[in-house]
C-alpha cells in the first residue's frame, strides 16, 4: 500500500514541478543605432561618457521590453506603461547604463499613421535636486496603409526604411532644484535608426508551487527507497 501511495505522489509531484515553470519571462532586446545629427552642450550637463559626442560619430541606445506588460487604450492605439525593463547606450566603444524607472511604450497602428513611441527616463520626485536623465525614441510611418497587423507590444519599431514621417532619438539631462525644472539642459538627438532585436524567452518559476513540487518528490523518493529490500539481508 505504502508503494501504491508513491507511485501516486511522484507523478503528482512532477505535475507541481511542471506547472511551477509555466509562466514565460517574454523579453525583446532592441539596439537602435544611428549618427548624431546635433549636440547642445551649452549647460554642460552630459556624462562624462557623453563629452566625445559630436555631429557625425555612432550612437547606439540598447532597451528591454518586457512584451507581457498590460496595454491600455484605443483602437489603433495602445499605450503600455513600465514596460521597458532596463536600457543603455553605447557610445566611443563604451556601453553606460540609463535610467528609465519612469517608461510608456505606444503602439500606433491606424490608416493615418502607424508607428513606434517609446518614452522614458528618471523618475523625479516633489523635492528632487539634481540631473535626471530622459530618452525619446520615434519611429512613424505617415501613409494609408498599416505596416503592423495589430497594436501588440511584440511589434518592433519601424526600419529606418519605413518611418518616413519621424525617426530618431533625442537624449536629454535636465537640472532640477527643489523639484522644480530649469532652464539648463544638455541634449543630443540621433538619426535616421537601424533597429536590431532579439527575444529571450526564460521560464518564471513560482516559488511555492517549486517547493511543494520539491516536497512531494522527495517523500515519494524516501517512501520507495525506505520499503526497498536489501538484497544482501539475511532473512530469518
């Protein structure tokens, strides 16, 4: 009976294990790459790995979209907020984080204009003093025909070839004090964009289902071993 009741365990168990790693992790990496059209330096606000920027070199901004993240909206116009999960951009060969706790991405996709908008930066609070950083990325198509098939988050943003109404990315720094915004701010806007991807599907283990999977196999493991005979015992 003991042997019964594990046989009935284990595959239970294995059951709790499989559905623990059910949930996917849907990340897409983008890399938008173009040259520098402009640099406005006049506050002297840039990074330090920012003071080589000048009109012609390479620019590369990197971001990870989470494509799970709830979208809100219209017809043929979605929003979705704190969907981008990091970002960086890689400039003279050196690659420098850039803060985006605050991030939309919106997905247009109507007769009047289909495209890709994604926003974000630091998140600056009512007593903020100091720089705070912030990234505007636009690629639209201004035509009669839709170039996306739907408003889904999985939609990358348009080739350089396509966006033929806007495409481009500005990099900002903003002085604030006292929560208030300046006059002084640094910028650089970069264009037109080559977009490469590429998706990372990682499997999301709960961790109570995990540990009660964990459980029930190794009771089902101790019960078969336990009722297991030694085949070197001697018997009475």
């Amino acid at each position: 009976m003991t042997l019964n009741r594990a046989s009935r365990i284990l595959p239970f168990a294995g059951a709790c294990l499989l559905a623990a790693m059910t949930a996917q992790a849907n990340i897409i990496n983008y890399s938008a790459t173009g040259v520098i059209e402009n640099v406005d330096n006049s506050s002297a606000l840039l990074p330090h790995s920012l003071l080589g920027a000048a009109v012609g070199k390479s620019f590369t901004f990197n971001f990870a979209v989470d494509t799970a993240t709830l979208g809100s909206g219209s017809l043929g116009d979605e929003s979705y907020l704190s969907a981008v999960q990091s970002a960086s951009y890689k400039f003279g060969g050196k690659t420098s984080a850039f803060g985006v706790s605050t991030n939309a991405i919106e997905i247009l996709n109507d007769v009047g204009v289909t495209g890709y908008v994604m926003a974000g930066g630091d998140t600056v609070g009512a007593d903020f003093t100091g720089i705070a950083g912030a990234v505007s990325f636009v690629t639209l198509a201004y035509s009669g025909v839709t170039l996306y098939l739907d408003t889904a988050l999985s939609n990358a943003p348009l080739s350089a070839g396509h966006a033929d109404f806007e495409d481009g990315l500005t990099l900002s720094f903003t002085q604030y004090v006292g929560g208030a915004v300046t006059q002084n701010f640094s910028q650089l806007t970069v264009g037109p964009m080559s977009i490469k991807q590429s998706a990372v599907s990682a499997p999301e283990i709960d961790p109570t289902s995990a540990a009660s999977g964990v459980a029930l196999l190794m009771g089902g493991l101790l019960v078969m071993l336990g009722r297991r005979r030694n085949p070197f015992a001697r018997t009475i």
